[in-house]
C-alpha cells in the first residue's frame, strides 16, 4: 500500500507518519488488511528526523499542478491532506489562501480521480465553516455559515469531497477538526495559536498573550486523539458513512478559564501569572464566530473518541517536556 500524506513537515504530518510506520497495516478501498509499502511525504520543506526507509521525502509547492501530479500518477492508495494555510493567515492574504486551501485540493481531487483507481482520501476541516447564531451545543444537523475567508474555503473542500465521493472518484472522508492542544513548537499565524501558547509557553518559563476573553468557550482535541481519529477515518468502511462524508469529531468543551485554573492547579501559580491579558479585537471576532460544544453523535456512534477533562491535554503535553 502507498500512502501520500501532504503537509507531513507539520506537527500532526509528523505525528501521523510516525504513526504509521509503527502500523501493521491499513485497509485498502476493498476493506482489505495490507502492508504499507511507501509513504511519500510531500511539503514544501522537508521532513527530518525519520529514518524509515518506506519514508520517501518530496518537497515542492502543491498547488502546482505539474509537480503534484508527478506524485499522485504513482497510483496512490490512500491519501491524509493536511496541507494548509492556516486561519489568521487565510484571512490576511485572501490569494494564499484560495490557492493553497482550494485550488490545491480540487487539483488534488481531480489529480485522484484522472488516476481512475478511487483512492481513500482523509481531509482535515474545521469548526470554522461555522458562524452566525448557533445553539449552546451544536448539533450535526447546523447548517454552515463561515465567517472567515478560512472557513469558508474549508466549507468549500467539505463540499467538493462529498460530491467527488458520490461520484465515485474518491473514497473521501472529512474529518472536522477541534482545535488541536497543546501543540509543541512554536505560534504560528492560526487564529487559535494562542490556545497551545498559553499552555505551552509558561510551562517552559515564557510569558504569554491571552488576546480572548477568559470566558471564551473552546472545542479542543488533543494531539494524541487527532492521530487516532485521523487512522479511524481511514479505517472506517464507506458503507458506515450513512450521514455523510463531513464528520464533526468530539472534544472537550471548555472556557479560556478552565484552561488557566487548570494550569494553575498543575503547575503552580508563578506559572500561571505568566499569561497576561490582551484583548486582541480581531482574533476576538474570528474565534468568537466558532462554536464552543458540539453533540457530534454521528462521530461518536462511527468509533470517533475525544478528551474527557483539560487536564489530560496540560498533562500529555508536560510528558513531552521531559
């Protein structure tokens, strides 16, 4: 089996590709068992530190369509699209994130389906496709109402998997992503970097920036879950998709306070009194428009698992420190 995962210099490429070389396999479009063979990481820097030799590392830009295809003509079973830019920047640079969050998907689509084999294909989306006046927990039945240049392209490649799906050119399954923390590293341009940062930083001494109310409600996965959520949607057979290809996967639903008293708790409060306050209207806006709780009762009934207390997201990430 050959798997293409794109974006796997990021965090959860990494983590995923370091998943799967210790898999004994995966299930193919048949719902057959097999080897992986070779897994192409494509990014546009390359990925480091893996040492695997069915780990073949191809860098360039993926929204060209010549270069992509140079890749998926190598008769590609399985594909994790990860590739993105992320929201802050998507909304700075309108371009950047038509080219790369749209037209990069759909050439990838077309790319699977002028291929002809019907290829597994796992999309990450987002709680972004959301917006206006939601319920206090949203059901999966919410109609989308993106509010941001980066939900509404995200909105777009939901809708573009499904009717490529229906049409038989893939086999695509969206999964739509909490925010994902704590993530190591450092910020980047997403509106929800401050999520991780709050956490990640005053753990290893370094003052940070709060731009949200505390009473800011969020939808959070944890990077361990994020994995195992993105294997399952794999894994899934296409007959158990009875409500669609889109699945809004659990969290845990907690306020920007329960984060920091949680911080408090664990790590004392000389840690925590490093987060400062600092409202920041434009971020306020984008990540005020995304829902805080969802029933995700589709997810949960298809195997889908999230967190159950914000301590375990603060706890797995000091395991990393160590």
């Amino acid at each position: 089996m050959k798997i293409l995962v794109t974006g796997a210099a990021g965090f959860l490429g990494r983590q995923l590709i370091e998943r799967l070389i210790t898999c004994k396999g995966l299930t193919d479009k048949n719902g057959q068992q097999q080897a992986i063979s070779q897994i192409i990481a494509c990014d546009r820097v390359a990925l480091e530190g893996i040492s695997d030799p069915r780990v073949e590392v191809v860098c360039g830009d993926i929204a060209d369509r010549h270069w992509l295809a140079s890749i998926i003509d190598r008769q590609i079973d399985s594909i994790f699209h990860l590739a993105a830019i992320v929201s802050g920047q998507a909304e700075q640079d309108f371009e950047l994130g038509m080219r790369i969050n749209v037209d990069a998907t759909r050439q990838l689509f077309e790319l699977a389906r002028a291929v002809g084999n019907c290829p597994k294909v796992v999309i990450t989306s987002s709680v972004a496709v959301f917006g206006g006046a939601l319920p206090q927990v949203v059901p999966d039945s919410q109609v989308w109402m993106p509010q941001s240049s980066y939900g509404t392209q995200k909105a777009l490649n939901d809708l573009l998997l499904a009717d490529y799906s229906r049409r038989g050119y893939i086999d695509g399954r969206s999964l739509r992503m909490p925010t994902i923390a704590v993530r190591p590293g450092k910020p980047n341009q997403a509106a929800s970097s401050f999520v991780s940062g709050i956490i990640r930083e005053p753990l290893q001494g370094i003052a940070a920036v709060c731009p949200v109310s505390p009473q800011t409600q969020l939808w959070l996965l944890s990077p361990e879950k994020a994995i195992e959520n993105l294997i399952l949607g794999h894994e899934l057979d296409a007959t158990a998709l009875t409500q669609g290809r889109v699945i809004n996967l659990p969290g845990l639903s907690v306020s920007v306070q329960q984060m920091l008293d949680s911080l408090r708790n664990i790590a004392g409060d000389n840690v925590a009194n490093l987060v400062r306050l600092e409202p920041d209207q434009k971020i306020e806006k984008i990540v005020n428009s995304w829902p805080g709780d969802f029933e995700a009762t589709y997810a949960k009934h298809l195997g889908f698992r999230g967190e159950q207390h914000i301590d375990n997201l603060i706890n797995g990430f000091i395991k990393t420190l160590k």
